[in-house]
C-alpha cells in the first residue's frame, strides 16, 4: 500500500526516511535488561525456563475472553465474538509481573504476552514495563495479542479528576508505564483478536473490554530503537492499536490492517493520540466499518509519515476524533468516505478534498501544484470520497489541484476543498463515474426527529443518517435494501 505511494510520490525521499526517535530518553529502556524467549515447547528468561509460579515473569494458560453459552447477562458480545474453553485453554500466556525492561523474541503460533504489575500501580511512577520487540511474533485467537492491565498512569490530572473532567488537547506521556520499543532492524507480528464487554456479575458495568489486537488500559508510548527502522505489524480481528487513555508514537515502521479501527484511543473528550515521528501504514475497516485513526479526544500529529485508510463501505475517515485533529508536521495521507476539518490551530498546512462521487480503487490520484507538477501521486487500493493531505513542502498561498484519473476535482483548503462552481462536493465528475449527481434535499426536520424516534430500524435508521452525511457534501447513498 504505502510502498506505492513512495514510489509514485514526488517527495518519496522525505518518506522514506524515517523520523529520528525520542526513544533513548523517552523510550524507556531501564538500566537492567531481561531477555524473554517465547516459544511454543517453552518460554525462557535470561536463558532459564519460566514456570507458573516464578518471578518476575509467569507462564500459565488463563486468559480473560468472551466466553460462548453464558447468556444475555453476561456481556454484550455477539456469537461471532465467543470462543469455547477448550480454544481458550490452548493458549500459552506470559504474564510480566515485575517493572523492568524486556527483550522480547520468538514466537507464540497461540498465546498472549500481558503485562500486570498488580492493582495500585497505576499511581506507581515506578510501575513501568518497557517491552523491547526484537523478532517476535505473537498470535492470539480469543483475545489481545499484547496487553498492558496494570502499570503506572502518567496522566495524574486525568486520574484525580473528577467525572466530566476534559482532557488537553496536548499530553506529555514521556513517564508512561506501558512502553513499546522496536528493535533496530526487527520484524514483529501481533495477530490478535479482542474481548467483548464482559459485565461486572449481576450488573450492566464493564468488568472486561480490550477492542484491540495490541491494547493498554493505561497509557502507552511505542519508539523505535536506534534509528528507528524497527517493524511492527498489527493483524487485528477488530481493532489495531488502542488505548483506554493516551497513545504517543514516536518512531518505528508501524503496519496495521484491521477490521474496524486501525487505532483507537476510548477516552471520551480525554484521550490523546500523538504522533511524532515514524512511519504508519494502516489499512483500516476490512470488515463492515473502521476509521484509520480514531480518538475519543484529540489527535496531534507532529512529524513522521501517516498513510491512512478508512472503510471503502461505511462513513468513515481516514483520520476522526471527537476534539481536534492537528496537525503540525509529518507527511500525511488519509483516505475515507468522511473528513472531518483540521484545526486552525494546526501549524502545518493540510488539503481536504470531498468528491461528488467515490473514486473506485485503483484509481490515479494526483494533486498538482500551480505549475501542474504532482506533489502527490499514488493508486487508491480501495473507493473513498475524501482525501486529506498534509506536508511540510505545501506552499502557504500556493493553489493545488486534485485529479482523479487525470479529471480536476478541487483545489483548495478546508473539508469541502474550493469547488468548482456548479459542482456539489467539489470537482468535475469524470464520465465514467456517470457525470453529474444531483442530491435530494433531505426534508426538514429529520435530523431533529432522527435523535428523538427510538423506533426507526438500524438499517432505515443508517441510510437515513448517510442520507444527512451525503446531502452535506454533495452525494446520496443507496437506499436500504430491506423494509
């Protein structure tokens, strides 16, 4: 996907060259080093077998995981989501339960590496875990591939406020507990799965909920070693990377291909995420629906190289969060049928472009400076209808132009682009595309009546709802299928 993309790009060496870390200082390598060696016939540490009852690092067989056959009133997890006991039972999990740093290598075919450092830590600025991935591979069926349950909380503002609090939009997560570092040169695989909402015994409360294949429940910092060419590739039954409160990227070659959101921060209006530096290549909503990156907060991006995708199906971008999306640096890409506009007070200048109609994969995507040189240009792997570019060479009052496959589409800043006069959602619509689309004014009033009606169906209630999404940028979904 991104290879292409650095191929095609006109500023393909600013790409390929990978954004210098904080990882030394930020990164989090302590003065001692362990070295943990997984393997399906057995796991060592420092070179001697771990057991179940040893310290610091434990190997058993539970694992928390939706169960199948409990009932209605055990979770909100779908038969799809459920797994029986004997799968669950055939995973081997490696359980780090002392703050330290960890070489990881090796490999897992069924298991989960967890990092628990006991109830309390959260508050412990010295309960920190940095996992060192050097050649690892870990794939789990039943559950998280990766998992942080307990370490230190860097945001203590957030952990002593009160509820309502809302988050910064800016965050310091440089004494995070839950620590990711690739190794120099390393390639490392977590193929996960996720854990339905499991209810607290006798209540609607959450008790378990861990929606990605590498997930923190606390805060969680990922850097590159060295400089920075380490690889980590996330396969995600549901989400990628997630995190219940902040997630700072900071360098590393990061590959996700995910069912539904390629990463995800779940704060409501306090989560971070904040990418500074490295490469991410996600391939988001392969399943019926997904953003590329999804903050319940804030989304910064400083510096590195984002090429995002959303879902070609469902109203998704490349790049969502309730808050701000900033972006100060880096050289993004991100492809959706939705956009959602970046903040003014971004330092960097972004481009934003709504087509009249989706553009089908495989299609020529270029944007052009005044002079008709591309400063952008690669193939679309999958249909989108929105595209957002970001990178330091735009000029601030230079005027860029949007092809698809050779035909104008818009030129300009903002959600919608400068559309040509004329032309709902911006553009000139390529013939094959069927020319011009008038859009039905939807009638007064649904928007208002939407959010009061509980009985509409889910399938009238969505297309409804895109109807809405599709009037605002020039377009008009296929009506729903069924009554």
């Amino acid at each position: 996907m991104i290879r292409k993309l650095f191929a095609m790009t006109a500023g393909a060496a600013l790409l390929l060259s990978l954004a210098g870390c904080q990882a030394a200082q930020e990164g989090g390598v302590q003065p001692e080093e362990h070295l943990l060696s997984l393997a399906d016939n057995g796991v060592s540490l420092d070179h001697k077998p771990v057991a179940e009852d040893s310290e610091p690092v434990t190997v058993g067989h539970e694992i928390i995981y939706y169960q199948a056959g409990q009932g209605s009133g055990y979770g909100e997890g779908s038969d799809q989501e459920a797994h029986d006991p004997q799968e669950a039972r055939e995973h081997t999990v490696v359980t780090i339960r002392q703050p330290g740093t960890y070489r990881v290598t090796g490999t897992l075919s069924l298991g989960q590496l967890a990092v628990d450092l006991g109830e309390g830590s959260e508050r412990d600025p010295d309960a920190v875990v940095a996992l060192v991935l050097d050649n690892a591979s870990i794939t789990c069926t039943v559950a998280p591939a990766l998992i942080f349950y307990n370490v230190y909380e860097c945001d203590t503002a957030w952990m002593a406020a009160e509820e309502g609090y809302s988050g910064p939009a800016v965050v310091d997560t440089s004494a995070a507990g839950a620590r990711i570092v690739l190794a120099e040169g390393s390639e490392n695989t977590m193929t996960g799965s996720h854990v339905a909402k499991i209810y607290q015994p006798g209540t609607t409360k959450k008790l378990h909920k861990y929606d990605g294949a590498v997930y923190s429940r606390m805060s969680m910092n990922l850097d590159g070693e060295g400089e920075g060419t380490g690889v980590l590739r996330v396969v995600a039954g549901n989400e990628g990377l997630d995190s219940e409160l902040h997630l700072t990227i900071n360098g590393g070659y990061i590959a996700i291909q995910a069912q539904n959101d390629g990463i995800n921060t779940n704060e409501d209006g306090v989560s971070v995420t904040t990418i500074n530096g490295g490469t991410l290549e996600i391939n988001a909503g392969l399943g019926a629906e997904g953003d590329g990156i999804d903050s319940n907060g804030h989304l910064v991006i400083n510096g590195g190289n984002v090429y995002a995708m959303a879902s070609a199906e469902s109203m998704d971008s490349g790049l969502d969060a309730d808050g701000e999306v900033r972006i100060n640096g880096g050289y993004v890409v991100a492809l959706g049928n939705m956009s959602q506009p970046v903040s003014e007070n971004s330092a960097q200048r972004a481009l934003q472009y709504t087509l009249g109609q989706s553009a089908p994969a495989q299609a020529q995507m270029e944007i052009l400076d005044a002079g008709g040189e591309a400063v952008l240009s690669f193939e679309t792997e999958k249909a989108c209808r929105n595209l957002l570019f970001s990178s330091p060479d735009l000029g601030k009052d230079e005027d860029y132009t949007l092809t698809v496959d050779g035909v104008a589409q818009a030129a300009g800043d903002g959600p919608q682009g400068s559309p040509p006069e004329g032309f709902p959602g911006g553009g000139r619509p390529p013939e094959e595309m069927g020319g011009r689309r008038e859009t039905p004014a939807p009638p007064e009033g649904l928007e208002e009546w939407l959010a009061a009606e509980d009985g509409i169906p889910q399938e009238i209630r969505s297309w409804l709802e895109e109807l809405l999404e599709f009037s605002r940028a020039g377009g008009a979904p296929a009506p729903p299928s069924g009554p």
